[in-house]
C-alpha cells in the first residue's frame, strides 16, 4: 500500500514490568463520576445515565514511573484544570456487554489525567458547543504504565489522589464511582463498538483545580502507584 506520506506513529503506552506496548485506539472519558465532584461542578449527583467525551489517540503524554513528565501548557487558556483518573485498557473488544461479564474485557489498568481548558469548556457550555478544544487538545492525557490485570487483579476500592506542589487536592476512593468500571464498559458498549486498544478514564474525583507553569502534579491509585507531571 502507497500512501501519499508516510503515516504517524501508532499512539502506544508501555506495559508495567515488560517490553510490550499497549497500542491507543480511542480513548473514551467518563463525565462526572463522582458525586461529589458532581456537586462541585454545579451538578445533580442522582444516578443519570453516564455521558462521555473522547481525546484523540495521540493525547496521550507517557509518564514514567520515577520521572516528572512535562505537560506542555496549552495556547488560547488562562484556566487549565487537572483531574486525576483510573484508566481502563480494554484488551478485548464487544458490542452490548453484559455487566456480570464487563470486567473481562479489561487489560490493565494505568494511572491518568484528564486536562482540561477549564475556560474553554465553561464557554463552549455555555454556547452549547462541543468540548473538543478543551478536552482534546494536545497532551492532555498524561498517563503511566498500563498494568495487567494477570498481575494485579481488577481495582474495584482503593485512595485516588492528587498533590500540587505538595499541597492535597484530590483525595477520595475509587469505590465512590457512580458508574463503577464494569457498568461503565457496559453502557458504553450500547453506544460505540469497543476494540482492543481503546482506554477509558473513568471520572475524577472531587478537588480539580488550575495550574500554572512550574506547578508539579503528584497522584496515585492505591495498586498501581503514582506519577509526577510538571506544568512547562
């Protein structure tokens, strides 16, 4: 096959503890998924339906564990927020998943972050625009190692948590999902197809705030460790 040029390179993230990538089909995120953060964000926190949004693949922002990724700060915002997440890496794909069997879809599991251009997105709200320009934008899915389930079994409890320089913002359990993991696979498989390589940020807890250039992002998920990102 001829192309007319030469095609980018497959989004991927390195798999813990091995030399095998996990390649990135789509990434689907989960829109309030806590109630608090519900709450927070002005919202009703009853039991509704999950909405989601998508980043494209190559958002992606690999961050090793040990090292301070660099998060580049986006143009055209003044109000960048973070918002700490348990990532789902589906290693098997479906169409109207069963709940009971949801779970089984599930690869491994990776520490992320969904940025987001806070002021970009409460304008285009307020337009009833889409939230493409502050949500997928470039960079703005930092994410650790994905972890096998072989591994580490399914995370269904355990502390989620962010640090700013130190400072707590984030702190909750991942239990406090709305949707949790498996329903979440479920109801979005009514909606899209899943395939291997597709990853779900699964909603963040209460505590999102901005950040500024120097700023040093540090969070973690009880089983799968922590990461650090630097605003540049």
């Amino acid at each position: 096959m001829t192309y007319v040029f030469e095609p980018a390179p497959l989004a991927s993230v390195p798999v813990a503890g091995s030399d095998t990538r996990f390649p990135v089909r789509r990434i689907y995120c989960v829109g309030r998924n806590y109630e608090a953060h519900a709450r927070e964000m002005g919202h009703d926190p009853n039991r509704e339906p999950p909405f989601f949004f998508s980043k494209p693949a190559d958002a992606v922002l690999y961050v090793a564990p040990g090292s301070t990724a660099e998060f580049p700060y986006p143009a055209q915002s003044h109000n960048v927020h973070f918002e700490m997440e348990l990532v789902a890496a589906i290693g098997k794909g479906g169409k109207d998943i069963p709940v009971a069997s949801a779970l089984d879809h599930v690869y491994g599991y990776a520490l992320g972050l969904d940025m987001t251009r806070r002021d970009l997105q409460g304008e285009a709200k307020k337009l009833g625009r889409p939230w493409d320009t502050a949500k997928g934008f470039d960079h703005s899915a930092p994410i650790g190692p994905i972890h096998p389930v072989s591994q580490i079994g399914q995370l269904s409890k355990g502390e989620i948590w962010l640090a700013v320089n130190g400072e707590d913002k984030q702190r909750s359990d991942i239990s406090q999902m709305i949707w949790p993991v498996a329903d979440t696979i479920a109801f979005l498989s009514t909606l899209f197809e899943l395939k291997a390589g597709d990853l779900i940020f699964t909603g963040t807890p209460e505590g999102v705030g901005a950040v500024v250039k120097g700023d040093v992002m540090t969070g973690g998920v009880d089983g799968i460790g922590e990461f650090a990102v630097r605003v540049v």
